[in-house]
C-alpha cells in the first residue's frame, strides 16, 4: 500500500505537471514562454524572496518569534497572508513585464501550469519519487493526500493566474485584489485545518470544492474568449472583403515585381506551416506588430491547420496591386492556393512597396 500510495504521489506531483506542460509545449508552441515565466515567477517570488525572509530574516526578530512560539493560529494567517501577496503580485509583476502582448485566457493557463507545476514537482514530488526507494517514513493515506492535495493546488493556480491575466488586460485592480483575497484564504484554511488536527480526508474535499471552482472558471473564461476570438475573425474577414470591394484593383503595378511579391508570399505560407505563431506575427509591418497576437493567431488558424495536415505544395498563385482609397497607399496582394494532405487552404498576403506584411488572411 506504501508503494502505490508513493507512486500515486509521483504521479500527481511529478509526471502530471511535466507532461502536461510537455503536452503544452508540443500542442500550443506560443505557451512556451507564459509556461517557463509561470515556473520562474514561483522560483523567484516564493523560493528566492519569500521563504528566505520566513526562514532567516524574520526569525530574528522578537516579535515573529513570540507569535510563532505563542500565538499559533494567528502565525498560521500571517503565513498566508504573505503567499497571497507574494505569489498574486508575482504573477501580477511578471505578467506586466514580459506578457504585455499576451494577456490571453490561454496564455494565463500556461503561466498557471508552469507557476502550479513547479510547485508540485519541487515541494513534492521529487520527495515522493525518493521516497519510493526509502523506508516508509509517513502513513500510505497521508501520501494518497498530498497527491490529491497537488492536483488541488495546481488548478488553482491556473484559475489565479488566469484571474490575474484577466485583472491586468482588463485594467481591473479588483480581480488583482480577488486573486491575493482567494488565494491567503486558502492557504489559512489549510494551515488552520490542519493545526487544530481536522480529518485529512475532509480537508482536502474542501480543497476539492476550490478546485472545482476553479475549473469551471477556467473553462468559462477559456471558452468566452474563444468564442470572442471567433467572433472577431469573421468580422475582420467581413470587412476585408468590403476593403477589398472599396478599392481599386488592378493588374500588379510597375512598383512591384511579380517575382518577388509571389516568393515573398510563399516564404510566409512556409512559415505559417511550421506553427511558430510568434515569427508570424513578427513579419508582420513594425507598425502593425501588436495588431495581433501569437495566440490569436493560432486561435484563429490552428485548428484549420491541424485539420488540413502536413504541406504537400503551392496549385497556384497569383498576384495583384490594390490602392486604398483611405491611404492612398498601393499594396501588393498574393492569393496562394496551397494543397495539404486532408485539405486546400487559400492564402490572402498583403505587403507594401518593400515587400512588408501588412495584412495576411487564410480561408
């Protein structure tokens, strides 16, 4: 019974984190950063700042000695009072610095997972994998527990990060104050519980109701913004087809070379293939660059690419200038039909005179 219970422990703490950010990584390659930010914020804020003031700082003083040694329960609030602070205003901090251009729902999954993965796998599960070759050291139920505790622990992270990414692409402060609010109580709950000796068992249901909580927000806000994401793509397909209609288009121009605008064209179609939606976005004009995001992007065409299957070759091409009324600004447009193992996609590329992108759409 030991041995199950250390390897369910394992499980749950050490080969569910790295294989679902391993999955991650391979599915939604733009989840890369927010998943190694979401690690290193934990690192950072929890393990090189927090817990080397808890442990060698405070200590000192006579005041935390006094109410660690006297005044139990309320030493237990003031452990999580300062996890929620730290940990909320980390992510808040981290996702300000590096993510101001990818305040996604997908992306704040990411940062969870990799925030809530290195967690479990430093506190936990590297202690339960070492515990399988060593003599029984805890009850196999108190094992069984911490496993179930890390699945807990995990998801909710993911809905705080998620709470966070939200507070900060809304410019709503309140959800910042919600995160560090819903994450000091559970951590006090848990502390609480556990000091005046609550069944194991009934703590970690309650966990288990945060956490169901915390699923049915992700899920909600995951699906608003991809239903929001499909949304915004037939309204720009619809107004690209009325630009299209307010222009003038004619034969490609003598400022371009037909050569030229086609490779151009392709090299990008080749690249769109290879699924790096972040160089995509960064061919796009450098005053265009944060017209959309490596995630929208692939919110937008990932399925219809996965779907379609590996490249097989371009059936066809064709270039033409259109002259924006608007601008006045003459742009190159390449439509590339491209055959794919289970599908034909048609690429719609924009570029200016030097040959810049300013505008792609895939149909």
């Amino acid at each position: 019974m030991y041995i199950a219970a250390c390897i369910f422990s394992v499980f749950c703490s050490l080969i569910l984190p790295l294989g679902c950010a391993l999955a991650l990584c391979i599915r939604k390659r733009t989840l890369i950063r927010p998943l190694l930010l979401g690690a290193a914020c934990f690192t950072v804020f929890q393990l090189f700042i927090r817990l080397p003031i808890l442990q060698l700082v405070l200590p000192k003083m006579a005041w935390f000695a006094l109410m660690s040694a006297a005044q139990p329960l309320l030493y237990c609030s003031f452990l999580g009072v300062t996890a929620g602070l730290f940990e909320e205003l980390g992510r808040y901090i981290v996702m300000a610095l590096f993510m101001k251009k990818r305040l996604s729902a997908a992306a704040g999954i990411g940062f969870g997972l990799g925030h809530g993965g290195i967690e479990a796998v430093l506190l936990v599960g590297i202690n339960s994998a070492a515990a399988l070759f060593m003599a029984p050291m805890a009850e196999p139920g108190m094992i069984l527990a911490g496993g179930v505790e890390r699945l807990s622990a995990m998801l909710m992270h993911v809905a705080w990060s998620v709470l966070v990414m939200k507070s900060l692409r809304d410019r709503k402060p309140l959800l910042l104050l919600w995160a560090v609010l819903g994450h000091t109580l559970v951590d006090i709950f848990a502390a609480w519980a556990l000091y005046m000796a609550l069944p194991v068992w009934g703590i970690e249901a309650a966990l288990m109701l945060c956490a169901l909580w915390a699923f049915i927000f992700i899920k909600k806000e995951y699906e608003k913004e991809k239903n929001l994401k499909r949304f915004t793509c037939m309204a720009m397909a619809a107004a690209m087809a009325l630009s299209l209609a307010a222009c003038g288009s004619a034969g490609l121009s003598e400022e371009y070379d037909e050569a030229e605008v086609l490779a151009r064209a392709k090299e990008l179609v080749l690249l769109i293939n290879t699924l790096d939606y972040e160089a995509v976005c960064g061919q796009l004009r450098e005053d265009l660059s944060g017209a959309i995001s490596p995630e929208e992007l692939e919110n937008a065409w990932g399925e219809s690419l996965e779907k379609a299957g590996a490249f097989v070759e371009f059936k066809s091409a064709a270039a033409a200038s259109q002259e924006s009324k608007s601008t006045g600004e003459n742009y190159a447009v390449a439509v590339l039909v491209c055959k794919y193992e289970n599908a034909s996609l048609t690429y719609t590329i924009f570029m200016d005179v030097d040959l810049n992108i300013v505008g792609m759409y895939m149909k």
